[in-house]
C-alpha cells in the first residue's frame, strides 16, 4: 500500500495535472473554468480517497460537510483548487501561477500527520517529507531586494501588513492562493506568509504540513496552535514563517487580534 505522504503528493500531482487539462482544453476562462476546476479536481480526489483508503473520512471544500468526521480517527482535509480565481484567470499561452491543490491528512491522536501542495502552473509538488515530486530547478523566482518578505493576500492583505513588514524590517509581497504564499516561504522567495481576511481547514492544513517539515513557525495570529477537523471549519487567520521572525510578528499580529 502506498504510505499517506506520498499517496498525498500522488493526489495532489494528478489532481494538478488535471487542471492544467482543463486549463487548456475546454476553452473556459473565468469563473465558468473555475467552478469546472474545482468540481472535477474535487470529483477525482472523492474518488482515489475511497479507493485508496476507504476506511477514512473527507473534509473538502467543495463538498457537503459530513460530520460523521468528527468521530473519525483519520480525516483527508482537502481543498480541489485554492485560488479558484487565480486559476480561472487564463488564455491560451498565459494564465496565472499562484494557485494550488492541498492534500492533508489528520489523525485524531497526532494532528496533522501528511500534507502535499501541487503548484501545478509551475510544474513542482512539495511534500511534508521534504519530497519535492518535481524539481525545482528552473523555478522563476521573484528576485530578491536583501530586505525579508511578508507575503500576503493580493485581495484581502491584513490591516496590519505593513506594520508587520516594518517590524522585520522587509516588504509585502502581493500573492494569490494560501498555498501559492505558504510555498514561496518554503522555498526561501519569501520569510512570512501572514493572513487574518478569513480562512478555512482546508486553505491551511496541507500548507502548515509541508511547513512544518521545513522547520518554519506555523501558528494563529494570537500566536495559538492551529487546530484542525473541527465541527467549525472556519479557521480564519495564519502566520507561517521563519522561527527568527516569530517575536517581532506576533508583537504585531496579537495586539491585531485583540491580544
């Protein structure tokens, strides 16, 4: 049997390679290619999940929510397409990169246990192992300025991102989906991934696995553990970053949140 991370990056690889399918020949744009992402890249996830491992339970974004998880001793968290509209912003030859499949499991005695992050558009897989399923050479890459790097949402950026630059002394970097931003911190593009414009499981689990492996800080905004498969799915804020950068961010983020 295939162990959980790598039928995780297995999952999130296809899954990628689907949308890219989609991408080029159905000949959508829009929200029209986004919701046909999402329900196909959705429907194959929903069914390698029940042939692979068919005893575990499903959280998914585009899926009615069965609570029967709640009882579970293991739940796949998953997110079909996050960055729907970055995915959806596409012609033929040009199209948006900052979007991404998540592929996390949970276990109700260690948390989150396996987490793989496609970045389809740029041909690459990271897994919590510290697999990357493609190489990542020949990555383009924002080129660096010598100052660190807070990226943050390029439609919802927290009302206190500059102030959270200005505490590490870096700049904000505008980015699409959450796992497009957690993974430029996890290739060394960026040093923080801070976000509180609301979130659910499934944008973070898969993320925060294959961050963790990496050794960077993942936690609340208040500076609280990351909890997930509960009944709320609503998850609404993150930090991801490097251990150096914890002090000075919280310093920031908790008086934010009422800390």
């Amino acid at each position: 049997m295939t162990d959980d991370r790598a039928l995780a990056g297995e999952l999130a690889s296809a899954a990628g390679e689907l949308l890219l399918d989609i991408r080029k020949t159905s000949g959508l744009t829009g929200k029209e290619l986004g919701n046909a992402g999402d329900s196909q890249s959705n429907e194959f996830l929903l069914r390698r999940l029940a042939e692979e491992r068919p005893d575990d339970a499903v959280l998914s974004e585009e899926s009615a929510d069965d609570k029967s998880r709640l009882q579970a001793e293991r739940v796949w968290i998953v997110d079909p397409v996050d960055g729907t509209r970055e995915y959806g912003t596409y012609e033929p030859g040009a199209g948006r990169t900052d979007w991404a499949v998540h592929v996390a499991l949970w276990s109700a005695s260690d948390g989150l246990i396996a987490g793989a992050v496609a970045l389809p558009a740029l041909g690459v897989t990271y897994v919590d192992d510290d697999t990357v399923v493609e190489p990542t050479e020949g990555l383009a890459s924002r080129p660096r300025t010598g100052v660190p790097r807070v990226v943050v949402s390029s439609s919802r950026p927290p009302a206190f991102a500059d102030e959270v630059a200005a505490a590490v002394g870096g700049e904000l970097l505008p980015m699409g989906s959450a796992g497009a931003k957690a993974m430029a911190v996890v290739r060394g593009e960026a040093d923080a991934y801070v976000h509180a414009g609301g979130q659910y499981e499934w944008d973070s689990a898969a993320p925060v696995a294959v961050a963790r492996a990496k050794g960077l800080w993942c936690g609340r905004i208040d500076g609280s553990p990351l909890v997930y498969n509960n009944e709320d799915t609503y998850l609404p804020d993150l930090v991801i970053c490097r251990p150096e950068y914890v002090e000075s961010i919280l310093t920031v983020t908790t008086e934010g949140a009422g800390g």
